[in-house]
C-alpha cells in the first residue's frame, strides 16, 4: 500500500513560523515533524510515499529529496495553490494509483501503528478517531463497533485523526485541479454505511500552534532524556 502525506497547508495558525518556513519541516524533538511520519511509515513497511505541496514546497523537496536517505522513495505532487484535503489527494491520483492507500496529515503527531488500518470489502475509507482534545471538545464523528455512524449524539463523538485509508473511487466525483474539503465526502460514504474506523488512545497532538509545537518538543527531548538515561 502506498501512503500520502498532506503537506500543502498555509499553517495561518503557526504564523510567524511559517512565513518562511513550511509548517511540516518545523521541529520538534530534534527532527521536522514530517521526517517523524516518514520514519514511522518506514517502520510501518510503506516504503512508497506521495507528498503534496504548495506554500514553500521547495524548500520541502530539498529537505526530503526522493526519501533515499530514509529507506523511502517520495513523489512529489505539486499545487500552486492548497487545494484543501480532497483536492489534493485528487490531485494525487495518478501518483497513488487504483488500489487504496494511506494518508496522514502533515501537522499531527501520532504514535499509532499505521500498518493496522485497512479496508472491509466494499468500505471507501477507514478512520482513525482519538478522545477529544480539549480545542476539539465536540469531536466529529461517532464510532459504533468499528464502523462510523450518522445517527450519533454529540456526547458520543471522537476525533478525526486526519489518518486514513481510502479507496480511489471516494474521490470520483471531483475534477483534477478542483478545491474541495474531505468532510462533505466522508459524510456521504459514513450514510451509505462505508466507512470503517478504529479507535486510538495512544499519543496523538494536533501540532496548529506555536503553543503546541513548543509542548510536543518538551514532550520528545523529556522522553529522549529518559530513554538515553542508563539503568
């Protein structure tokens, strides 16, 4: 299976760090945040990856290069401007091909095992959902068994993870080029009943601000002391 990540963001939020310099190449723990999802996808066996970009999106390919150096072999998609989530991952189609594939957001961090997520015959996606953060106290989706459901309380919502797998046909309605957001198409399949998901109570941040990039970076170089520290 091949994966994507989603790099094309303007990261308003993380301004002025982001005025010159793409949100997924800020650090934290000693590394770009998006050099963390390579090396886990790497761990994970997704050795082909697709990145798309578009504030800044040389300075990302000149980081990454063709992903040699990580064990990886990067494509690279290109938008001269974002074309929000389902846009871009139409953008990327013919990179990623017809068999269903993975996508991470470039601004999260997660610890979750990513080769775990797949599709049930006949499903156009699997999400992966995580407890409320206390900046997304509503959630988005709810969760029955392992299938994603409409008829849900607000009190019984998760969060998207912005980490899925998706099967092409999801994205069939959409033009090359076109800007359209993931939500209204996960909502109709989530109707039609196909859309799976799975829960994840592991580590997961929402790396938006400033304030939470400076926590997670606390967070890593805490548990690298640690690890490093001998017995």
């Amino acid at each position: 299976m091949k994966a994507m990540i989603l790099a094309a963001g303007r990261g308003e939020r993380m301004r002025p760090l982001t005025d010159h310099c793409p949100k997924p190449l800020l650090e934290a723990g000693g590394k770009p945040l998006i050099v963390w999802h390579i090396e886990r996808l790497r761990a994970a066996g997704f050795t082909e990856l697709v990145i798309n970009h578009a504030h800044l999106g040389h300075l990302l390919e000149q980081a990454l290069g063709d992903g040699s150096r990580f064990g990886v072999r990067i494509h690279w998609s290109a938008e001269r401007e974002a074309l929000e989530t389902a846009g871009g991952i139409r953008q990327a189609l013919p990179l990623l091909g017809d068999a269903p594939f993975l996508v991470v957001n470039g601004d999260v961090f997660c610890d979750a095992d990513f080769s775990t997520l797949k599709l049930a015959p006949g499903d156009l996606a699997e999400l992966l959902l995580v407890p409320n953060p206390e900046h997304h106290p509503e959630g988005d989706f709810a969760l029955r068994r392992d299938r994603l459901v409409a008829d849900a309380t607000a009190a019984s919502k998760l969060t998207f993870s912005g980490i899925g797998v998706y099967h092409p046909e999801l994205f069939a309605t959409i033009e090359p080029g076109a800007t359209a957001k993931l939500a209204p198409l996960l909502r109709a399949a989530i109707a039609a009943g196909r859309v799976g998901g799975r829960r994840h109570d592991g580590v997961w941040i929402d790396v938006g601000t400033p304030a939470r990039l400076t926590e997670l970076d606390r967070r890593l170089r805490v548990e690298e002391g640690h690890a490093s520290r001998p017995e």
